[in-house]
C-alpha cells in the first residue's frame, strides 16, 4: 500500500505544483482509531498527508457534488475502482464535466469495513483495477468476483412471504431517525432539493415515524434505482445499522434483470430511467 | 462511609425489580456488532461491554413527537391539546456522559418556555447510571469537558463496577435514595468510599491524555473567521449523525401532517448542520457553506450555550468523533482551538 | 409513546374501519385521460356494472404517474391502488406509456422487497374502447381486496404515525 | 379561505335515479372551501349554466366543481360558461358521476357516497387550481417539404398554390423519386413519365416553391410554427446558374461504366450525369466517386466542352438556413435487399433465389425500367444476360414481405398490383410468352383493383400459383424454379428465361437519421409513426409535422398523393392564423431547484425541453436548468414524474393538485357523509359514535 500512498502523493504534488488541479480530494488518517478521512489538498506541500490504505472506505466522489469542489474549474480526485463507478453515473448525468475532474486511480485489492470485515463490495469486486482515470497507481489487482457475492443478502429476504418481510422492514425503518446521512454521503443523491425536503406538496413526511421513514427509505431507494453503484457509502454511515444496500441490491438486480443495465460501467449509456425499449417487459400489466 | 455492592450477574433482576409493574424500561443491548439503548428490550440482554451507539436523549425527547391535533368542521377549526405519552420510566445502566446531559439540557427546556413534554418525561424517569472504570472508547472525551468516567450528574443511582465481579451502589438523588430498598435486596456486600474514589482515579487516568477545554470559549469569540474552519470541515456532507447521536443536541423541527379535514402538529428531531436548517423562505441562507454550519455546531456548544445557560453542550461522550461518516472529529476541532489558544494564536 | 403520531380521531376511525364488519374495500384507480377514463366512460354509456369501490384520479398519462402517488395513496388508507393507461403504442403522447412500465417494473419490484403485498398492487392498459376490460379489471380487483381485506399493514404505520 | 362552488347535476334522472343529488349537495355545502352548493336537473342546459353564472357573480367563487357527466363530454361547455361569467376556465373542474358513478352502481347508499367522495376529491383539486392563459403561438407561413417523389411534389404544390412559399428538399439530382422509374401504372396503365413529368416541371418553375435537389435536411430546431431548418447543399461541382442542360459533358465523360441508379444497374452511366432525360432540374452532377478528375487528377473533360463554363470542381458543400412553419415528410421507400447483404443488416435477405449473381433475376423496379420506353431496352422486354427475348417469366411476390424469418411481418400492399400490371406488360409485349406468379394471397381492394388483377389472369393468361418458391438455379440457358402450388398440392418446377421478384417496400435506409432530427417517432422497421392510426393519420405527434406517402408505409400512388393533399391541407391550416392557440396543461421547470441532469430532456417525447443557461448580469455562467418550451409541450406529464426532485410540474395536474386529490381520501373524524336532515354543529365524535 505505501507505494499507491506514494504513487498519489507524487502526482498530487505534481498537479497541484503545475496548476493542472486547483485542490486534490483524497484520503489523509484519521483521528479516531484506524480510519481515515476525506482530505482537500490545496497547495504540493500539504500532499504528503494522502494516504491509501485498506480502510479508505469514503467514496470521495460524493465531494464533486458539493462546495468547494463543485465550484472548481480543475480538481484532482483520488479514486477507488468502486468510487469511479459513482463518476461514470455523474457524467451520465451532467452533474461533473469529464475535463474538470482528473482523476488518479488506485488498484485496490479490498478494503475493511470499521468491524474488520470485507464489504460486500470488494468480494464482489470486478474493478481492482480501474480502467477509467488519468493517472493510475499502484500494482495491477486482478479481480475476481465471488460467484453470487453480490447478490447473497437478498436470499434470506427472498425466502420470506411479504408479511414476513414486511415486518421485517418495519423492524428495521422505524430505527431510522432520518439524519439523512445516507443520502449524503452517497455520491449519486445528487439533488440540491431532496423530494424529502420539498412541502408543497409533502410526498414524503419528514417526521422519523413509521409512515414517514417507510415512505423515505422507500424512495430513496426508487430514485437510486439504476443509479446506485453500490458503494456501500450509505450503508456504513447509517447511524442505526439500517441494511439499506439490501434495498440497493435488490433494485440492482432488478434493473440487471429487466434492463440489462448495471450502473457505473459505462458513460456513453442511459440510465435505465432516461430511458425505455418497446420490448420491455410487458407480463406484469394486465 | 461504605457502600453496598451487588453481584454482576443481578443487573438484568436488578433491572426488571426498579422498572417494576408497568415502568418503561430502557437498557443497553446488542444489536450487530454495536451496542444501543433499547425500550422494552430483554434485561437478560443486557450489554455493557460499551458506550452504546444512541444515547438517551430519544426517551425523553423522542425523534418525532404529537404536539397537538387540529379539525375542521366546516370552515371552522378546532384544536386539541396533546399529553405526552409519559408513563414512567427507568433507564438502567446509562453512562455517565448521558446522565450528565440531562442537568445539561433542562434549563433549554424551562427557559422562555417550559416545555411539558421533556419535563413531565424527565418528573417520571429514573436514571440509573453505570460508571465506567476505564475509558470505553477511543473517543471518550468527558474529562475534557468537567466531567468523569464516574460522574454522577443527571444521575439518580451510580453504580460502579469495581472488579470484575462486583458492582457498588451509590445513591445519588432522593428518588435514588427512595430505592434504597430494592437495592437492599440484592446487596451482597460492601465496599469503603475510598475505594469508588480509588475507580474514579483510574477512570480519569485513562483519559490523561485528553486536553481540558478550558480555553476553547475565549478562543471561539475571537476566531469567528479562521481557516480552521474550511480547514477542518470542509470535509463534513452535512448529515445529522452527530447531532442525533448527540445526548446533548435538541433542536427540533414542527411539522403538521394533515389529511382531508384535519391533522396534527409533530415535534422532530432538526440538526444544525443541513443546509436547510437556516434557509429562508426569501432563499437566502445566512449559513451558506458547510464550515459555516460546522462552526455554528461548535459555537452554540462551547460559547454561546455556556454564555447562556453556564454549561458546555457537551457530555464528551465522543459519539460524534466515533460515528462521523467522515471521520470528522469534534474533539479533534475542539483540541485544536484549546492548543491555539494555550499558544496564544 | 412514540407511537402515538396519528390523530386519535383517526386511530378509532381506522379501528373502526379495519374491525368493524362495515369495512369497505378502498380502491385508488390513477388512469390516464386517454385511454383508461374513456374507457371507463364507456362502461357508463353501456351501462355496466361495477363494485362502487373504486375512486378514480386522473391523470394526462400514465407518464404522469409518479410512484409517490401510490406510496401517498397507501398511507392516506387505500386498500389497492391501480394504475392503468394506454396499451403500448397506443399511447397519446406516443410513449409516456413506455416511460410509465420502466417505472412500474422498478418500483413494484421495490415494494415487493420491502415486504408490500403485490396483490394490493395493479397495474393494466385499458383502451377507451375496453370498457368491458375496465368492468372486469375492477369487479376483480375489487374482489382480490375483499378477500385479503385492509391492507392492515400499512394501516397500523398510518396509526402511529 | 377558497369560495368553491359546487353544482351537483342530476342529467334528468340519469344520475338521480341511483345517486341522492340533493345530499351530494348538502354534503359538499360542508366542505371546507366551499361557499356554494345546489342540485339541478341539467347543469348544461341554459337555464343550468345560468345558475353557475350567477353563482360565480353572486358567490365571488374562485372555483367551480360540476358534478356531473364526464369532462370529455361537457367539459369545455362549462369552461366556457365559467369564462363567461368572468372566471378563468380552468378554474373549473369536472367530478364525473354519471358515467363513472350513477351508470355503473346500483342504488344505494355506497354509490351515493362515492358520488360525495368523488365532488370532495374534485373540490380540494380545484382549491389549488390556477388560472390558465391559453399559449400563443406566432406561426411562419412557409413550409418544408422533404422529399420530391410524387408525394412532396403534390404537397409541395398544394401549398403553394395555396399561397405560401415552400422549401422542397431532395436528396437525388432530381426530383421525381420512384414513379419516376416507373413505366405504366396500375389500374389504368396509364403511363407513368406522363403524368408526373408536367408535375415535376411546375415544382421547378412554381413561383412559390424553392427547390434543393441533391441536398438534405441537416439540422432541424424550433417547433410548430417556427421550425428553423439547416440543408446541406451537396457540392455537385456543376454551377446549375450557369449550365444550360446541353449535355455537352455527358458525352464527353471518358467514365462511361457506372451503373445508372435510375436504370437500377440495367444501363450505365458517365461520371457526370443527369439521371434521366425528363429530369428536373435537367443540370447534371459530377459523381466524384467515380469522376477521373476526381479520383486521380486529371481529366477536366467536362470543363474543356463546357461551353457554358458551368463546370466547378472547387465547389463544396454548402448550408443553408431556412425558417419554416409547417414540415411534410415525404421521404418514400426503397425495396428490400434481395441479395445476402444490403442497406438492412437486421434482414437476411435471399441468398437462395440467387438475385445479383444471375442477371436474369431482377427486382420489380427493374423490370418497370426493363418495360419503359424510356429505359435501357426502348420498352422491350429482353433479358439482360443476352438480351434475348423471355419465354417465360416467373414473378415472385411476398420477397421479404409477410415473412417473419426474413425479418418482416407486414404486406407491402402493392406488391400484388403491380406484378399483375407485370404480367400483363409482359403479355402485350411477348405474346406467345407465359407469365407465372408465385403468390401467397392476391390483396386487391381498391377502385379497380381487383377488376385489374382478374384481367391479368383471365385475359392475359398469367398463371397464378398459389406458393412459396424454395430455390432458383440455374440449368444451361434456363433458370429452374422449384416450388410447391398448394392449391394442388403439387411441386412446380419451371424453365423460366427470367425471374422477377417482388421485393418488400422498406423505408429508406438510415431515415431513421433524419426522423430522429425532426423528433418523430418510427416503428421497429423504421416506417414514420403517425399520430393517430385511425384520426390523425396524416399528422405526427409531433406537432407541425406531417407525413405523406410510403415513409409511413407501403401505399401506392393514389393513396400517396391523396395524403400529400391531405398533409398539404393540413400545412394550411396550420398557416390559415398568425397564431396559433394552444391549451396551457404544459409542464414547468423550477429552476431553483432543477440539478440538469437531464432526465426531462430524455424522456420528452416531443424534444420540448431544452437545456438553458442561467448568467449572472456579467455573463457569467451560474447554472444550467432544463426550460420547457410550451409552445411544443403537449402537456403529457412524463418530465414531471420522471423529475428525482419534483423540479418539474404540470399544469392542469400539479403535484399539490393531484395529492390534494390523494389526500382527500381520508379523514380524521368528520362524518364525511352526512344525511340530509341532520343537524349542523353536532361533534364529530358524536358522529363518529
């Protein structure tokens, strides 16, 4: 790992001390136990505080959406494969100009959630080593995804009949104290004005009851729907230990399914919501 | 004077005997690989290898509450008033820097306007709190801000886990002191008050690294324009884990729900640091920027609180160093504005 | 505590409601203005018959139809909620009705993960020629709902809340 | 406080006889909002509409609930009285009873519930209804016609001689398009060259119409009435100001090998060419493809004999703008590829049948260039591998046409016509020759049709076989065709000199390209979408777009120019106002909080969204947000619910509008159907109990 540490410290360095880039987002450590911390470098100087190691677990895409970085005319991003995804989902969506962001890709072989394990993600892992950036680092990681990793959470949910599942959610929603750190955190909730924070009219009741967080998560989910890159961002920040990638996943299959479409993978697409086929599965309308 | 000690194994009877017939009973317990105070949750559950993840504050000041109903009949509107749905309560091994929230945030709620709901919950709990002998997290910071692993604040029973085996008992308030009784039940022994001073010793020892935060208020008066804060927060994504796992937050928002001819008003959690917190009706927002927010959360805990009402909003219980989704660390900001100032920058 | 958001007025209305043998199905049809509205006009004219549990809001097109209708609809106490509008490439606005499927085919795979019994849930392409089809769809669904009667689920939420 | 007044109809007694009115009434008079509520027997007689009129006076409504029949049926009938009684008409809404209600419930208690239930719906929508001003539209009375077959020659002049200036753009170097190559038609046989040559010359001498042959439409923006169109002017290295049509050049051309398009490959023709004598412009075009000048350096031969000095080998392609009102697509077809490969790679094609490996298989055009008097044979028929007279001619029809396999399911409709007009060409020319046909079914309705093909087989003796054809080869100086009459039952196998094939008629290849352009919509085999297959068959959806012709789909040449009239007519009314009106149900953008991710823009079925710049007062570039042009948005909604942030909204159905609907399906406590009689003020809870 100290060599991609290097790796990007050099080109931040080299960036930032040319004016290729304004300011670099990336890793630098933490101050509580072992994590790190999304960092803006600014000046060659201060590059030295980048760092990568297994537990840069931010996607630090989601700074590209908010200020400072939005209002940069040049910004240098260090990036994940799994983060890059959540790039290739903005510029499908005008929010970044591809010129504006240079990104400098790091071949990962995994990273650690806070508990020690290994999300979801990297063992489902088929982008160790980013093909989409302007500089890499690091030693190429061949990917090798575990067979239905991806999907496994979503059978025990498929084993239960509705009321089951139903009750299931209720269990796990009405935790929700609607902080809204999953959309925040989340690279892709790109709204300036979340529908949850619209009144007139109010869709979705901003109250932390029941009604009110089932129909929130519900639609934060629909509107990741095709979008979602599954970086697990929300999940992690989730106060209450929400299983919200459940709700992602679930969406991704089906959108994998129906669509044949799997966020993240290439800019030139539509989103499965920008867009329909004749053809598109007719079966369940009557 | 000595005080009597129970057996570890008896906290779960020991629970279920103060929550008694009909109390509400809340508990630590583990949910996942974390601990959260729980309503209701099996007192054979319980877990205290840990801070817990939530505090109290939600069973005093629930995340969303029913203020008041409202009806039209015809053109005309008819309101109702609301109760809180209070029964009493106990809250049973709190921690300390939750318990100390409490003094903390009452006279908030008994200001310009007393508040029923906080305060007919507050008449009718029983905080029974848990003292930690060791720092139970990276985070910990209470001594940072007056308290101690064993303070007794906001606390009507303080108990100490003195080995691994025993727990002494100190009765704190006269509702604590009321219990003596139930108490009495499981006594099993004794210890001398020279040994709970010898455990709240080693509970400040294991936070002798952490700055006292003395000086951060002078220091906040003069830098309300530094590169701190753009330094610092310039990372934070505006969510409201901080202030919702924080005991000591308690901005709330009013919200009615209403359907055709009729509704009712709703009491919610709000936090400081969503940039709708201060927007306009007009679409100006005085706090436009993140460290702006960030600093105004910093502002209204170590200044303009303490200026107001005597006390630091904060417990230094270190949920919102620990749960952070961007490890941004309020102690780490706090500490830091201590050092400059100790330097006289 | 917590649960105790809903006006009480509205709890033991919904109690009434959900024990009382007096439960009426309630059944929200969104129908697009073309096609599904027309056709239900047309049951009118030929004066067929249907169960009077159905409240129709209408909309220019199934490309109108936002999820969050349905989701609202629930919570202020239907029972089922239909959806119908054009059949493919019949649509007015010449694809809203396309836009519309994508839509359903996410959402109700959503509200089938969180647990949502999708027989509550309908969706259909009703000419305004099908007036039968409207009758037929509508005797049906009404019937569907009787049999598992209110959406009790998704009542209790609208209780404490 | 909204003062809504509510009028509750009884339609005679076709909703009072299962649904209580008066208690509808007396319900909605408890409505919150509502200062106004009455039953009538018919809300839309004159003595009905007078009483919402004065209602609206007397009650300073601010919005009117007609509780009645269904909006499509008196909709605009009350709007109107409202309008009359100084309300704005969209301050009106519909809560339909009758058709949806009272005709479709017994009686009893439940439906006249649903009758309450449905006025309350419909009043908490009004309350948050807003005045509408219907859209105007400045219309450009110029049209575009693109396309010079015979159907935008006959649109092209309709509308100017109707008066207006139109723009005809075609792609080839002439106009003429298909009939062009035609020799005689059907029913008549009538030949074709004589009736569309004078009409070809009056679309280029016509005052009103500016014709760009060899150019095609390049970019097309704007919308209904106001359609800003770039051509592209292919360069044709020939200045037409200057040429005189002499000919000059033709001769001298040393490159004299080219297959002619026009003569489908029958004949060839020079690098620099007009494509046919009658054409028009009579200005030839270099191919430069082809022209020595062109593909190795020297030649100039052309220029050398020019005595005109029209020849410009500098010249480019040139574009040029033109602002149009009014657009008819008339763009045609071509025939499915026969051979393996062809313009269709979704088609297979049919290797089987041999076509392009043996000249003497053709396809139906060039079999009409074979039968022209104007074509490569003077009107002969004679084979093209020797030129010798055929003896026998085998016709296949349905090639690609009805074969699913092969990638089509449709009839190309003229398919049958015209090989019997085939056979009996072929009859009246060879007389002791036989003609078969390979038929699926014979498809003849029309004036004429039938009484044509029943000639073809009972006077002119062509041999209908009711079958497919499995393979065609070639033995000596013969072409075997095998294949099965079903009808008997039979395999055929038959010595045929020639085999002609009736290929699928295809839209143009890559039209696609330009229908994208123009925002129309096409089905799978790229064929242009009308607007209503049955009522709007000459319009798109696309407001200000028309189709004619076989860009639509198979048709014949009466039925193409009987829709270019028709589009032609069209195009006139649209240009018979300086403006136009348009109801304002059109979709809105809240740009303080549209993010432009363009989701809106995608989804348009109309192309009414664009993007906009938002600049401070320096210039500078704040943001981007999407804006609706209501001048094209036809108000169906889809941006709206597409929308992640609501930053669209539709007016007519607003978002606070239609959850206000939702809303008001429940209630707390009020008895929300009260019976007449009962006392006002009693408590709800003692309703309730």
């Amino acid at each position: 790992m100290s060599d991609r540490t290097e790796g990007i410290r050099e080109i931040a360095r080299k960036w930032l001390g040319d004016g290729t880039v304004e300011a670099v987002v990336g890793w630098e450590q933490g101050t509580y136990k072992d994590k790190t911390s999304p960092v803006l470098i600014r000046t060659p100087e201060e590059a030295d505080r980048l760092l990568f190691n297994e537990r840069c677990t931010n996607n630090l895409m989601t700074y590209l959406k908010r200020e400072p970085v939005r209002g940069m005319e040049k910004v240098g991003i260090v990036a994940k494969g799994c983060d890059i995804k959540a790039l290739i989902g903005l510029l499908q969506e005008s929010q970044v100009e591809r010129e504006k962001v240079k990104v400098i890709a790091v071949t990962c072989p995994g990273v650690k959630k806070d508990d020690g394990t290994v999300p979801v993600k990297c063992r489902a892992c088929d982008v160790n080593t980013p093909t989409f950036y302007d500089e890499i680092v690091g030693e190429k990681v061949d990917s090798s995804p575990e067979p239905g990793a991806r999907f496994e959470g979503l059978e025990a949910l498929d084993a239960m009949t509705p009321a089951e599942r139903f009750r299931f959610w209720r269990g796990e929603l009405d935790k929700c104290i609607r902080c809204y750190a999953c959309r925040q955190v989340c690279p892709l909730c790109i709204c300036s004005r979340c529908i949850a924070e619209k009144n007139q009219p109010q869709w979705v009741e901003t109250s932390p009851h029941p009604r009110g967080n089932f129909s929130w998560n519900l639609v934060r989910a629909y509107h990741l729907a095709g979008r979602c890159v599954e970086c697990e961002a929300c999940e992690t920040a989730c106060p209450v230990n929400i299983p919200l990638m459940l709700l992602n996943r679930a969406m991704a299959r089906t959108v994998k399914g129906a669509f044949d479409y799997e966020a993240g993978k290439d800019p030139e697409t539509q989103p499965p919501l920008r867009a329909f086929n004749l053809d598109d599965d007719n079966s369940f309308i009557l | 004077m000595p005080y009597m000690t129970l057996d570890r194994t008896d906290l779960p009877s020991l629970a279920e005997a103060l929550a008694g017939r009909g109390k509400r009973l809340v508990l630590p317990v583990r949910e996942g690989p974390e601990l959260f105070y729980r309503e209701g949750a099996d007192p054979a559950q319980l877990d205290l290898s840990t801070i817990p993840k939530n505090s109290i504050k939600e069973f005093l000041f629930p995340k969303s509450e029913k203020i008041l109903e409202y009806e039209y009949t015809g053109n005309d509107v008819v309101i109702d008033d609301v109760d809180p749905d209070a029964g009493p309560a106990v809250i049973f091994c709190a921690r300390p820097c939750d318990a100390a929230s409490l003094p903390v945030v009452e006279p908030l709620w008994n200001w310009d306007y007393k508040d029923k709901f906080f305060n007919e919950r507050r008449a009718q709990t029983l905080v029974v709190t848990y003292a930690c002998r060791t720092a139970p997290d990276d985070a910990c910071f209470c001594v940072s801000v007056g308290l101690s692993p064993s303070s007794d604040q906001g606390s009507d029973v303080l108990l100490y886990p003195v080995d691994d085996t025993r727990v002494a008992v100190r009765l704190v308030s006269p509702a604590g002191r009321e219990l003596e009784e139930v108490f009495s039940g499981f006594k099993k022994g004794e210890v001398s008050e020279e040994s709970l001073d010898a455990f709240a010793k080693e509970g400040e020892q294991s936070l002798a690294d952490r700055k006292r935060l003395d000086k951060v208020k002078n220091w906040l008066e003069g830098h309300f324009e530094d590169p701190l804060w753009e330094e610092k927060a310039s990372r934070c994504i505006g969510c409201g884990t901080c202030t919702f796992l924080c005991p000591t937050c308690h901005c709330f928002d009013i919200q009615d729900e209403s359907v055709f001819d009729g509704g009712c008003r709703l009491k919610n959690w709000d936090g400081c640091q969503f940039s709708l917190f201060t927007l306009h009706t007009s679409g100006h927002n005085p706090r436009d920027t993140q460290p702006k927010r960030y600093r105004q959360r910093i502002l209204h805990k170590y200044s303009i609180y303490p200026e107001k009402f005597g006390r630091i909003l904060c417990t230094g219980c270190g949920r919102c160093v620990a749960h952070c989704p961007v490890n941004l660390s309020l102690y780490d900001v706090v500490s830091t504005a201590q050092e400059r100032a100790e330097k006289g920058e | 505590m917590e649960e105790s958001h809903g006006t009480e007025a509205g709890t033991e209305r919904v109690d009434q409601e959900t024990t009382a043998t007096s439960w009426e199905p309630r059944i929200v049809a969104f129908i697009c203005n073309w096609c599904t509205y027309t056709g239900a006009d047309l049951a009118g004219t030929s004066r067929m018959k249907y169960p009077p549990y159905v409240r129709v809001i209408k909309i220019p097109c199934t490309g109108r139809f936002d999820p969050l209708f349905m989701i609202k609809a629930f919570e202020r106490g239907a029972d089922g909620v239909l959806v119908s509008g054009c059949h493919p490439g019949d649509c007015h606005y010449t694809a809203g009705n396309y836009n519309a499927r994508r839509k359903y085919t996410v959402f109700k795979d959503l509200l089938a993960t969180l647990g949502i019994d999708m027989d509550r849930v309908r969706f259909s392409w009703i000419s305004a020629s099908e007036g039968g089809k409207w009758v037929d769809t509508i005797k049906h669904f009404t019937e569907v709902i009787r049999g598992k009667g209110p959406f009790r689920e998704y009542r209790e939420m609208i209780d404490v809340g | 406080m909204s003062k809504i007044g509510v009028f509750v109809c009884h339609c005679g007694e076709n909703i009072s006889r299962t649904v209580d009115c008066e208690r509808v009434a007396r319900a909605s008079e408890q409505i919150r909002g509502v200062a106004f509520a009455t039953d009538y027997k018919y809300m839309c007689s004159d003595p009905g509409q007078a009483l919402i009129k004065k209602a609206i006076r007397e009650y300073e409504l601010d919005g009117v609930v007609v509780s009645s029949c269904s909006p499509h049926m008196h909709e605009k009938t009350f709007r109107k009285a409202v309008e009359e009684a100084g309300l704005n008409p969209f301050l009106c809404e519909m809560a339909n009873i009758r058709e949806h209600c009272s005709w479709v419930h017994e009686k009893e208690e439940t439906t006249t519930r649903k009758a309450i239930e449905l006025v309350r719906l419909m009043v908490e929508k009004v309350k948050r209804n807003v005045a509408l001003e219907p859209i105007r539209v400045n219309v450009t009375k110029r049209a575009l016609v693109i396309g010079g077959g015979v159907g935008g020659i006959q649109a092209a002049l309709d509308i100017a001689d109707g008066g207006h200036e139109v723009i005809l753009v075609e792609k080839d170097p002439s106009v003429g398009g298909h009939m062009a190559q035609l020799s005689e038609t059907f029913p008549t046989l009538d030949c074709s060259q004589c009736i569309l040559t004078p009409k070809m010359v009056d679309v280029g001498s016509h005052p009103n119409i500016k014709l760009y042959t060899y150019s095609e439409v390049e970019k097309i923006e704007g919308f209904v009435g106001n359609f800003k169109v770039t051509i592209k002017k292919k360069a044709r290295s020939v200045d037409i100001d200057k040429c005189t049509g002499c000919g000059e050049c033709q001769l001298k051309c040393p490159s004299k090998k080219i297959p002619s398009e026009f003569d489908r490959g029958l004949k060839n023709r020079t690098a620099i060419y007009i494509p046919f004598p009658q054409a028009v412009p009579a200005r030839p075009v270099i191919d430069r493809e082809h022209c020595i000048y062109f593909t190795k350096g020297k030649c100039k031969a052309c220029q050398k004999v020019c005595p005109a000095g029209a020849i410009d080998y500098e010249q480019t392609d040139e574009y040029v703008e033109e602002e149009v009102g009014g657009i008819v697509v008339a763009t045609g077809f071509d025939l499915y590829t026969v051979g393996e490969q062809g313009p269709y790679p979704d088609y297979r094609g049919y290797g089987e049948y041999g076509y392009g490996e043996d000249p003497d298989i053709i396809d139906g055009l060039q079999f009409e260039r074979l039968a022209s008097a104007s074509g490569p044979t003077g009107g002969a028929i004679l084979r093209p591998s020797d030129g010798k007279e055929p003896k026998s001619v085998v016709f296949l029809k349905c090639i690609g046409s009805r074969h699913p396999s092969k990638g089509i399911e449709f009839c190309s409709k003229i398919c049958c016509m015209y090989t019997a007009k085939h056979t009996m060409l072929y009859k009246h020319k060879v007389h002791d020759g036989t003609a078969y046909v390979f038929y699926m079914d014979i498809r003849s309705p029309g004036k004429g049709y039938d009484e044509f093909v029943r000639r073809a087989i009972e006077e002119d003796g062509a041999v209908y076989l009711r079958g497919r054809v499995s393979r065609i080869y070639r033995s000596g100086d013969h072409l075997i065709v095998k294949g099965a009459d079903t009808l008997s039952g039979a395999a055929v196998e038959i010595e045929a000199d020639m085999v002609v094939l009736a290929t699928a008629v295809m839209p143009q290849p890559g039209i696609e390209g330009l229908f994208q352009k123009l925002g129309i919509s096409y089905d799978q085999y790229k064929f242009a979408n009308e607007a209503h297959p049955k009522l709007r068959p000459v319009e798109c959806a696309t407001a200000g777009i028309f189709l004619a012709g076989a860009c639509q789909g198979p048709k014949d040449i009466p039925e193409t120019v009987a829709q270019a009239s028709g589009a032609a007519s069209k195009v006139q009314i649209l240009f018979s106002r300086d403006e136009m009106l348009r109801e304002p149900v059109v979709a809105k953008v809240n740009e303080n909080t549209c993010i432009a991710c363009w989701y809106c823009l995608e989804v348009c079925p109309f192309k009414a969204i664009t993007q906009k710049e938002i600049r401070d007062r320096k210039g500078n570039l704040i943001k981007r947000v999407a804006e609706v042009n209501p001048s094209v948005c036809t108000g169906c909604g889809t941006c709206a619910a597409t929308c992640f942030s609501n930053s669209i909204d539709l007016a007519g159905f607003t978002d606070e509008q239609i959850y206000s609907e939702i809303n008001a399906l429940m209630a707390v406590g009020q008895d929300l159907f009260p019976e007449p009689g009962k006392e006002e003020g009693e408590s709800p809870d003692e309703q309730a109990a």
